[in-house]
C-alpha cells in the first residue's frame, strides 16, 4: 500500500471544513471504511452514519457558527499503515490558533481508515 501522507491529511481536514452536507458525506465515504471507528477521550463514533453526525456537530459549532477553519499543521508522519499528523483550529480574521490537535489514523489494506484516535493538545500561553 502506497498512501500520499499530505493527500490524505488534507482531505481529512477538508471534510471537517466542508459546508456542503453530500460533500462532507462522500468525503467521509472516501477516508473512511464503512464500519470505521473515530475516538475521542469522551466519544467512540462507529460506522459512515455516526461519523456524519459526529463531523457535522463539529462543523456546525465550530467552522459553521465560529468561523473557524482546520488546518493540517507541518508534515505527516506514517509507516506500516499507519498516519500521524497534527492540525490546528484557527481564527482567520484574527489568524490566531483556537486549537490544537492531533490524529493517528490505522489504515486497512486499501489505504482507508479503519480507526482514528483523535487528540486536543493543550495550547501553550506565552
């Protein structure tokens, strides 16, 4: 299996960003197998469905409602199927970073992710 780090990363961003309902769901059939697993410390969300619900709460809070938008932040990481990259929540009209976080996503044979564990990093105040 060959994946595309950056490619991949920048599409998972992009379905946390997309307005469009049908896009964000495609987008999610693309990343996603169907019974993918996304985690959170609170939250276990299984299957295209539930990832939809999950996306779209997150959409609508925080890209919809905020204005904010996600951004993949440096270089992905990954061997042996698996992917690790850090993004951040940012405020364009102030282009200050509301949030940071990281993903590690296992990948199955055909390069789609079968789980992802997603983690918010503490801001650092300087």
């Amino acid at each position: 299996m060959t994946t595309d780090l950056d490619e991949l990363a920048n599409r998972y961003v992009a379905v946390w960003n997309e307005p469009d309902q049908l896009k964000r769901r495609n987008g999610i059939e693309r990343l996603w197998v169907q019974d993918g697993l996304h985690f959170t410390p609170t939250r276990e969300v299984k299957g295209y469905e539930a990832l939809e619900a999950r996306i779209e709460e997150s959409h609508n809070k925080f890209v919809r409602d905020q204005g904010f938008v996600f951004r993949v932040l440096g270089e992905p990481l990954g061997h042996h199927g698996v992917i690790k990259f850090y993004w951040v929540m940012v405020d364009p009209k102030l282009d200050a970073i509301k949030a940071v976080g990281s993903d590690f996503l296992c990948l199955d044979e055909s390069g789609r992710i079968a789980s992802d564990h997603q983690f918010t990093e503490p801001l650092t105040r300087a």
